[in-house]
C-alpha cells in the first residue's frame, strides 16, 4: 500500500469529512471509493467519446480507394499527367 497526501484547505477537509459522516465510512474509505468511481466514468467516457468519433468518421461522404492507386493519382496530379 502507498500513502497519497493531498493538501487542500480545512473547509474543504471538513465538508469531506461530513460527507464520508453521513454515507457511513472513514474518510479514508470514502476518498478510496470516489477515486474508484473517478477513474471508472473517465475510462467510460473516453471509450464513448472514441465511438463518437468513430460513427462521425464514417458519416463522412468523403472519396475511397486502393491507398496505392489514390497515391498514384496524387503523383501524376503534381506532375501534371
């Protein structure tokens, strides 16, 4: 186990301490659990966030072809082919 010190002011520490108070756990306990649930919804919303992108990505109505081929087309555009 590792200790994590975190400094904040003592209005803050109180208001965490009734917090935890009122849910039934030490502070410790309750400072576990919302950093559990912290890196959970962040993992979810990055993956939510990378299907959005990806759904948006094939609204796209842009050209498809053989990389190889629209390479080729490149070239000869810049050489005037």
């Amino acid at each position: 186990m590792k200790r994590l010190q975190v400094v904040m002011s003592e209005a803050e520490l109180q208001r965490y301490h009734r917090i935890a108070r009122a849910e039934g756990m030490t502070l410790s306990a309750w400072v576990r659990r919302t950093l559990t649930e912290a890196r959970r919804t962040a993992s979810e919303e990055r993956i939510r966030n990378k299907l959005r992108a990806i759904e948006e990505a094939g609204q796209w109505n842009a050209p498809t072809a053989d990389p190889e081929a629209m390479l080729a087309e490149i070239e000869a555009g810049r050489l005037g082919d």
